[in-house]
C-alpha cells in the first residue's frame, strides 16, 4: 500500500511558502478623529487598512499587536484576531511567550492566544533562557521575585527580594536575608556572596560593592575579587569588556583585568556592538547632562571619526544608522557615510526592515526600497470635505525644537486663522545654531470635525535638559470654518448662565462617586475657571486640567466626560457655537 511522505510534503509546502511570502510593515495615517494604523505591503500599498490606534511590527512568528479602543489584541498576517482587544498592553512575543496586563494584573499568552499562567501577577518580564522573572506580594506584604517555566508554572518560588533574567543559564539574585546568589536555572545556588551590593553579570563576572556608599569593583563566580573597587557605576562585561565610570559622568572602557583601553575621558560610552564603540562629549562641560557629540571608536581605543554625531545606532551586519544637527544617514564601522544608502533631512533612526528600509524620523514613519526609492510616507493632508482641508506643516529651525502645526485650506480670513493656529502650536522665533535649554516636540490631531466646525487637539512635550521629566502641553482649538471664529468656553452658554458653578458641581460628584477618579488629590479640587481646557465630543462637553491641577503628573490631563443632556438647560441653542456642530 502506498504511503504517503506527509513530513516531506510538509517541508516542500513550507519552502513554498517562503517563496510566496509577503511582508507587511505598519503604518500611520492621519484621520479625523487621530491617527490610524494598518499594514502596507513592499510597494507601499496598504494590506490592512489603517483601522487600528496602534500597530507595532509582525514577529517571526507571523504574529503582530495591535490596539483597539483603547484595548490591546494579535492579529495574524491575514488581520484575523487571535487574541481579541482585551488586555492593557501586550508585549512583544520572546521565545513563543507574550506578557499581556489587563485589570487583574500580568498573564502569560503562548502563541495561540491562550493564557497559560494560572493567576495574574504584578509583574512578569519577557523569557530569557526558557524562564521569565516573575513577582507578587506575599501575605506578609513583602514583594518577592521567582521564575516561571514556559508552560506558566512557578519553576523556582517566589522568594527573592530582587532577580535578574537568566543569561548563560544563570541568573544573579537578592536573598531574603540580604546576601547575593547565584543560581541555576532549577533555582540551585551555585555561589553566595555577603556584599552590600552584587550587580551586572556577565561572562563570569559580577560587579560588587562593600557598603552603601563605597566603590564598585568586579569578582568570579567564586567570588574572588579580579578588580578592587575604584569605579562609581559599572556595567556588566561583553565581549571581555566593561563600560565603566570614575566620576558620575565620565566613562571609560576596561578588560578583565582593570586596564583601561578607552581612558575615562568620556561623558557618555556607548556599546554599538560588532566592536565597535561611541564615544560622546558634552557640548559644554559646564553643563554634562546636555546630550553629547559622538565619535566611532573599536574596542581598541582607535577613534575613526571626529565627534560630529548626535547620536549613533548599534551596527548590524557592518552598517549602522546616524544623524547630526541636519540629516540622518547610514555609516560604515569607520565611520563614513554611506551614500548609495538612503539619507533623510531630520533626526532619528534607519533600519534595514525585511525587505524595506524603515526610516523613524522626526517623529514620522517613511518606508524605502532596497534601492534607497521612497515608497510610502504618511499623508500631511486631512481632507475635511470637498472645500476644507488641514495641512500638515512642519517647523523645525533648531536640532532641539520641533513643531508639526495644522493650517487650513478654504477656510474664510485664512491669515488670520493660520497665524493663530501657528501661535498655539508654538511656532515662534527660535535661533538656529544655538544650544537651547530644554527640547521641544509638538504636534496635533484633529479630534472632531461636523457641520461647520473642527476641532484641533495641539500636543507637545517640554523637557528642560537634565530634569527628572519634561512637562506635557494641550490645547484645543475649535474653530468655525465658516466664519473664521475660534470659540472659548463661555460661547456654548447662554448669556448670564452660570455654568462655571453647574459643571463645577458637576465634575465635584464625579470625583466623590466614581473609583476612577480616585487619584484625585483629597482638597485640591476647588472647581473650575471660566476659561477651563475644554473640548467638545459628538455628544459631550469634556473638561480636563493641567497635570499637578488636582492630581499627580502621572495621571496626565484628569479629564470629565459630561454628557450634553445633562447641561442642556444652559448651553445657548441658538448661539453660533452650538450651530456650528448642530
């Protein structure tokens, strides 16, 4: 009886497969309502429609995350789900693996979709070596780290006051009672070491320190001390070398026995792997925590270039991406500019994807052939209707200031409306050649648009140089595209109503009554102004306030949803605002 070769058959369809492959690659579209992601194909045609709020690249598994109302799911090469919008986040798939967060905590999803860890967790890390770093707080209220196998299951307890992921089939953790250990991936520890700190493993060494405030030096796995502490902050050896620094920001280079092969002369010392090194000067030793200039240098000590860099990728395969003040670009391992390869005006990062080339620059996705040919870049026209348009400009006059602001097509008093719509988006007289003190990013979406008028949501993100965080920025403009006119608050209200003390109540039940504002500062909300942030939904007037308002910064802008029907006895049903969108 003939038999059929099934295993062999199934390696020819494989092969097959590969042959037929087709890659898709996110990308970004601007809409009304935001930004929409979906999947386009080599020659820059879209796959997948751009109906998703986020879409992060497919794995090797043909797998990819995406996001929906505001909810995170997988889809498949073909766009069908295979983990439903559900969880908070999801991360990207390690060793067949995916974290996914939803109210319950941290779960582990195999490549079906299936959750297979039998509880939440309030922290799970990506699989390293068959294990994931797992931690929970235990009935005594202690927060504890362990390991969970790939099928789920707690395969060394929970019992660590601190863990590291497993690398070379071992992994450095903190004992309950104080001391350092390493262990085996079955949890057998292999060596202890009674040190105040055991830090940064890596190919049989360890970084230590002997009391709270002392110096770092490095020991074996046997503890036997190889270098006597002298450093302020190490980090763990690569390739027989560690980046190390003597003063809070100065870095050098050693090998395993102490030496120092890039002197410490350096404000920041990056490993760019394949042997090769960036080596970055503050602009201004005065000031240290502006970002640096950087040069390529080998494991050597050999510096190839000047220090004409602002920043500088890993090298792949010989090739690396890098940018200046102007342009970025790819670079050789010597350093020199590769020119047959794509540049792009702008800062940012080019990556060899598949088979395209992706470009991350100034805050925009662009795709290129092989042949360094443009092929897809997101559109800078939002049509509104057959008359009205919002066109994407971009400002951008200092290395440290950028600004993407709307302008509108066909709208009457066109000057007017534009020079007002620059102006909140923070286009103003910046110098070109001068180092500024804080960087700035800003850009907008537009969030509604009906009838007559548009809504435009302007963001940007100020971050003062060496601040612990910059400071977020919103606005909206909602303008009549008619008449020209930008409206405020007080024009949805009837004339003498008073609707700063009925939406101030308003938003003071929402807070006593619903758990989700709970991290409102107990006594800090007093009410609102009379020229509150606002801006308007389908059908809701929503407030929001400034971080630190009434609420720590991490809860952003605290904003409340208030339904139109709820204020409609003072909202003005015959003024120009409320027919503007009625």
């Amino acid at each position: 009886m003939y038999r059929r070769n099934t295993e062999q058959e199934n390696w020819v369809t494989y092969l097959l497969s590969l042959t037929r492959m087709v890659y898709l690659f996110p990308a970004e579209v601007k809409e009304i309502g935001g930004s929409k992601w979906g999947y386009i194909n080599d020659k820059g045609a879209f796959v997948l429609p751009p109906n998703y709020e986020m879409a992060r690249d497919f794995q090797e598994n043909g797998l990819a995350i995406v996001q929906l109302n505001n909810l995170t799911g997988i889809i498949n090469s073909d766009g069908y789900f295979i983990v439903k919008p559900k969880y908070d986040t999801i991360s990207p798939f390690s060793e067949g693996r995916a974290t996914a967060i939803d109210d319950e905590g941290f779960k582990v999803l195999d490549e079906s979709g299936k959750e297979i860890t039998s509880k939440a967790y309030s922290f799970i890390g990506d699989y390293q070596e068959g294990r994931a770093l797992v931690a929970n707080t235990n009935e005594h209220g202690e927060y504890l780290y362990g390991y969970l196998n790939r099928r789920g299951n707690e395969v060394i307890p929970l019992s660590y006051e601190s863990a590291s992921d497993f690398k070379d089939g071992k992994a450095l953790v903190k004992m309950k009672e104080g001391s350092y250990a390493l262990i085996d991936l079955t949890g057998k520890v292999l060596n202890s070491y009674p040190y105040s700190f055991v830090d940064d493993y890596g190919e049989g060494m360890l970084a230590f320190r002997k009391s709270n405030d002392g110096k770092w030096g490095y020991m074996d796995e046997s503890g036997k001390v190889l270098i006597e502490p002298q450093f302020t902050g190490t980090q763990p050896f690569v390739e027989g070398k560690a980046i190390v620094n003597v003063d809070h920001n100065i870095y050098g280079l050693i090998d395993k026995q102490g030496k120092f092969i890039i002197k410490p002369h350096y404000n920041s010392l990056l490993n760019l792997e394949e042997n090769r090194y960036a080596l970055g000067k503050a602009s201004d030793p005065e000031r240290p925590y502006l970002f640096p200039k950087y040069a390529i240098a080998d494991s050597n000590g050999q510096i190839y270039t000047g220090f004409i860099y602002n920043g500088v990728s890993s090298f792949k395969d010989g090739i690396a991406s890098a940018y200046n003040d102007e342009i970025t670009f790819f670079i050789d391992k010597r350093g020199q500019r590769l020119d047959h390869l794509p540049k792009v005006n702008g800062s940012g990062l080019l990556t060899f994807d598949k088979s395209l080339i992706k470009g991350d620059i100034d805050l925009r996705i662009l795709y290129f052939d092989k042949k360094g040919k443009l092929i897809w870049k997101q559109n800078t026209i939002i049509p509104l209707n057959d008359h009205y348009s919002v066109i994407e400009n971009k400002y951008k006059p200092n290395k440290d200031y950028l600004v993407y602001y709307p302008q509108i097509k066909g709208v009457e008093s066109l000057e007017s409306v534009n020079q007002t719509l620059k102006t909140l988006s923070g286009v103003k007289p910046i110098p070109q050649h001068t180092q500024l003190e804080s960087s700035y990013a800003g850009d907008f979406d537009v969030s509604f648009y009906k009838n007559n008028l548009v809504v435009i949501e302007i963001n940007g993100y100020d971050y003062p140089f060496g601040a612990a965080h910059g400071m977020p920025i919103k606005k909206y403009a909602h303008l009549d595209l008619k008449s020209g006119k930008f409206y405020q608050l007080k024009d949805l209200f009837k004339p003498g109503a008073d609707y700063v003390k009925e939406i101030s109540e308003i938003i003071g039940k929402q807070i006593k009554n619903d758990e989700q504002y709970s991290y409102v500062f107990p006594e800090t909300y007093k009410g609102i102004q009379a020229d509150q942030p606002f801006f308007i939904s389908e059908e809701a007037l929503n407030i929001y306030f400034e971080p630190y308002d009434i609420a720590p910064y991490a809860a952003g802008f605290p904003t409340f949803t208030i339904p139109f029907n709820e204020i409609s006895d003072i909202i003005n049903q015959a003024g120009d605002f409320w027919r503007s969108f009625h």
